[in-house]
C-alpha cells in the first residue's frame, strides 16, 4: 500500500488540492447541511498543516533568535578581550610609572636630607702640563671652599676640589687619572665607578660582563656619593667591550662637558 502512495503521490496531492478548492467554492454558498459538511472536512485537513506550518515558522523565529544572540555574544567578546588588553597595557604603564615615581621620591628624600648651595667660581688658570686635568679657580676658603668639595657646571659634573687656598683652589678635574665618582647607566640602573684616564675619555669600572649597558646610554651620579646629589650628568657611553676574561664590560664615555674650554663652575656645599 505505502508503495502505492508513494508511487503515485504527486497525482494524490494535486486531486487532494483539487478537492480543497471545490469545497472552498461550496462553503461560499449559503450556508446548508452539505455546505456545512463541507466546510468541517476542509478544516479537519487543513489544521493540522495551519498546525505545523505555525509549529515551523515558531522553529524557525527561535532559531533565528538563538543565531542573533550568538552573534551579539561574540561581539560582546571580542570587545572585552580588547578591554582586557588595554587594560594589561595600562597596568604595564602604571607599573612602571610607579617605579618612576619612587626613585623620584628616593630622590628627593635625599635632596632633603642634603641641602646644596653652589658657590660660582672662574677658571683663573691652567697647567700646561696638566690642561685637561687641574685648574686653578677665584674661590678658596675664606669664600667658604672645602677641600673635597664637589665641583659641576650646569652640563654634568667637572670634578673636586684637590687643593684650598685662602683664595683660591685646584680642581682636579673628571678626565685625572686619580679622579673617579660612583656613577650608574641612567636606562638599565647598573651602577659602577667612572674614572677618569689623562685623555678626554672616561672609563667605567666594575661592570659585569651580563650587565645591561649599551652604547649612547646615558650615566649620571649615583646616590651613594657623598660629593654629588644624584642623577647629575657624567657623560654618553661610546664603546662598549667584553674585557679578555669576558668577566667584566670596558666602558668607554665621552664627558658631558668639554674641558678644553672650561671657563665657570660651581662648587657644591652642604648647607649645615
């Protein structure tokens, strides 16, 4: 039987049709018992296709639905990972603004426990011998001048006072083979002595050979100098070398000021 129909199933639903529509033109009549009769059958074979058809469209809406909020859901997260990325990004920058800030406050603490007056003083003489190493400046210690006393120009630091007259003093000047100031790479915090070597380069000691130092890398005091406040320019690294051992770096910095043409300093003092 199941064969017949489907053999024949297109002709079956085209009479079915057929049917339908005849008994649609009927039921427009006035209304009787065969009208009636009918107009029942229709409605006994159309509600249940009204029934699935409703039952699919119902389907199909919440299908719809369930895509459309799948699709506001991944937009939904696409924009939390990027708030999450800015996010690490904004936490990465506080985090370093924070390191910032409390070497600035270890700074000034320092400043504070310190307080520096300059007294400025001029270049009144020079050893031939000796150009870039020692000069003779108009201070000495009725002008309040100690020995020891640091010594910078508004460029970085020039060196110490070796000798104090009544007034008058030498100043051994940062390229004197016996002049040396604790100093640190201003980029990576790697601290070590700069000292000078008789020429108008510096050298920087005491640096291991793992050590984050690199070439134009600035160095400045550091703060376990007596002499100097912190961060004052020392002058710009210009070579960078393993020593034989690999043990330790050379270091080689080009000073912050030109002593060839030094003419004005100023002698710190820590005010009692």
């Amino acid at each position: 039987m199941s064969d017949f129909f489907w053999k024949w199933r297109r002709e079956i639903l085209f009479s079915l049709l057929i049917v339908i529509s005849f008994g649609l033109l009927i039921s427009q009549r006035k209304p009787d018992f065969f009208s009636q009769s009918i107009r029942q059958g229709i409605t006994l074979v159309v509600a249940p296709l009204q029934k699935f058809s409703t039952q699919s469209f119902g389907h199909l809406r919440a299908f719809m639905s369930t895509v459309s909020s799948l699709g506001h859901l991944k937009s939904e997260n696409e924009n939390l990972h990027r708030q999450v990325q800015t996010l690490k990004l904004e936490n990465t920058r506080l985090s370093e603004q924070a390191h910032e800030n409390g070497l600035l406050r270890e700074q000034l603490g320092y400043k504070q426990r310190q307080k520096w007056k300059f007294v400025p003083a001029e270049v009144i003489g020079r050893d031939p011998a000796s150009w870039l190493e020692t000069v003779l400046i108009n201070r000495g210690s009725a002008d309040g001048v100690r020995l020891g006393a640091g010594v910078i120009t508004p460029d970085g630091v020039a060196g110490r006072v070796a000798d104090v007259q009544l007034y008058s003093c030498t100043v051994m000047l940062l390229p004197h083979v016996q002049s040396s100031v604790a100093g640190m790479v201003e980029r990576s915090r790697i601290p070590g002595t700069v000292k000078g070597t008789g020429t108008r380069w510096l050298a920087m000691m005491h640096v291991a050979g793992s050590d984050d130092v690199q070439m134009h890398d600035r160095v400045v005091t550091y703060n376990v100098s007596s002499i100097f406040p912190p961060g004052l320019p020392v002058g710009e690294i210009s070579q960078v070398a393993p020593t034989e051992n690999g043990l330790m770096l050379f270091i080689r910095i080009k000073p912050q000021i030109n002593f060839q043409t030094l003419d004005h300093v100023l002698i710190l003092q820590v005010e009692e």
